[in-house]
C-alpha cells in the first residue's frame, strides 16, 4: 500500500504522457534543462545512465523539481542499474530492452517501468512479466501503423513509442493507440544544449504538450 501521497503512480505516468529524454555530454545543465521544460508543461523526465554524472543529476533534479516533474532513469540494463537509480532518487525506470529481472525488481518497489521491446513476443513477455509500459524502441523504423497492428491482438498493452518521435509523428502514434511517447533529441536536441536557448526549449516543450492534448482529444471523440 503506498503511504507517500507524492510517490508516482503508474496512473499519473500515463496521465503525464510525455517523457523527456535526457541524454548528453559531461557537464549538462540539467537545472536549465528541467526549468524550461517544466515551464513549458512537460511533467516528466528520463536522464539517461549514459549521460556523464547522471546519478548525481538525478538526485538534484529530484531534490529541486520533484513531484511538479517527476523524474525518471532511462538505459536501464540489468538490476544493478535500476537498484542505483533507486538510491539515487529515480521515480521510474525505463529500459531499451526486455528485462524480466528489472521488471521484477521495481514490482516489488512499486516503481513504474517501461520496458523495451521491439516485436509483439517481447512486448507480450514485458506485459506478462508487470511492465506498467512497454517502450516500443525503435519506433521510427516502425511507426503508427506497426502499433495499430501489434494492439489488434494484444489491445491491453501500454505502448510508449521512443526513438525518433516529432510533432509530426506524435499525434499519429496516439491515434494509432500509444498512451503516450518518449521525446530525445528532437526536444532537448543538441543545438538547444550548444546555444542554452532555454526559451526556445520552453517553446518547444509547449508544442509538444498541446500537440499530445489535441491528439488524445481527437481520439477521444
């Protein structure tokens, strides 16, 4: 039973629905990074393990933005990777693969995962070993249509599609059934980083939120 009335719940996850990725050099500003996709509406984002110095960042970040933006730990593989996270501070778990054992572990803390998967077995085996999400990664070689087909058959899974989703393929991906997406480096792309154009991320934050407000309305209707 949860007993913390800050701890993020998978419902909150899928209600958040835009995850931004975070995954860069040494010495990220991950303060700035954070500030300006909050204002811009996202409420949630993943910094990756490959990201120099990302235990510590996410200790910060969740010392400074949690629980208005949660914050998350992406390239999760294996359980010694998420057992860190955890110490560290991460309130969800993402992997680019399928991980019976991860998936296991966070069960038992009661931390939200998306698990990766590529193909329909494996997107089945995350389900069935308690992913709360399955990552469907690569999705840019995929697309909607690849989605709209998996759910056919297996139409209780939670797909988050990740790798090379834009505004232009975000609504698509919600028509064809996601409860949402992971964005990297077409939201925090590098020439933001390079430029600190925090205003110009805000912006580009706030496209991406509405652009998943008017998809989830349409399919709604």
């Amino acid at each position: 039973m949860n007993t913390d009335p800050d701890k993020l719940t998978t419902e909150e996850l899928q209600d958040i629905g835009l995850v931004a990725i975070i995954r860069t050099g040494a010495n990220a500003p991950f303060r700035e990074i954070a500030a300006a996709l909050l204002a811009g509406g996202l409420r949630a984002m993943e910094v990756t393990l490959t990201t120099p110095g990302a235990l510590a960042a996410i200790t910060l970040l969740r010392r400074e933005f949690s629980p208005k933006l949660r914050i998350g730990v992406g390239t999760v593989l294996d359980v010694s990777d998420a057992l860190a996270a955890f110490e560290a501070g991460a309130e969800f778990v993402v992997t680019p693969t399928l991980q019976p054992e991860t998936i296991a572990v966070c069960r038992e803390r009661g931390i939200p995962i998306a698990c990766g998967a590529l193909t329909p077995t494996e997107a089945l085996a995350a389900y069935r070993a308690g992913a709360d999400f399955v990552k469907l990664f690569p999705s840019d070689t995929l697309g909607p249509a690849y989605v709209k087909a998996i759910l056919g058959p297996l139409p209780f899974l939670k797909i988050i599609p990740t790798g090379g989703v834009n505004l232009d393929t975000l609504g698509p991906f919600i028509q064809a059934g996601c409860v949402g997406a992971a964005i990297g480096g077409n939201l925090v792309s590098r020439q933001i980083l390079q430029e600190k154009d925090w205003k110009g991320l805000e912006s580009l934050t706030r496209q991406y939120v509405t652009a998943l407000a008017a998809a989830r309305s349409a399919q709604a209707k």
